[in-house]
C-alpha cells in the first residue's frame, strides 16, 4: 500500500465530525475540536478517500507520498 500524506486544513474544518467517523484510527479532533490527524496509516487508503470525499468543506487533502500525486481532491485538469 502506498504511503500517503494526509493532512487537514484546519482554518476550514468546521468540526462535522465525518472523518472522525470514517477513519477513527487517522482522524481525531484536537483540544480545538478540529480534525487532526493522528496516523496517515490507520486506515486503508480507500477509507481515507472516503473520509476525505465526506468532509462537507473539503478540508482533507490526500497525496501518494511516493509519486507526489494528490488524490483528493482530485487535480483540475
Ligand atoms: S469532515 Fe472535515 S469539517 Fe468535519 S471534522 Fe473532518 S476535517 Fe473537519
């Protein structure tokens, strides 16, 4: 599995919960209650994907560390 950076832009996060939710092992909310993440590997990468595609704001990113790729959200073409 490739390693993927995860992080959450925090100005965003509006503390829904979603990701949470998804991926409890990746995501917890920090003493702010905004989304941290806690471990980039908690999760397979389809259950980050689909932590990320559930934040109502879109604060997730996703990037396959190894190639640089961002996947999600995904690259305007
Ligand atoms: S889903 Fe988005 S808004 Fe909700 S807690 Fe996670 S990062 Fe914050």
């Amino acid at each position: 599995m490739a390693s993927l950076k995860v992080t959450v832009n925090k100005t965003r996060c509006i503390s829904s919960g979603d990701c949470v939710e998804t991926a409890p092992a990746v995501f917890q909310f920090d003493a702010d209650e905004k989304s941290d993440v806690v471990n980039p590997a908690g999760a397979p990468e389809a259950t980050i994907l689909a932590a990320a595609r559930s934040c109502p704001v879109k604060a997730i990113t996703v990037v396959n560390e190894e190639t640089g790729e961002q996947l999600f959200p995904p690259p305007k073409k």
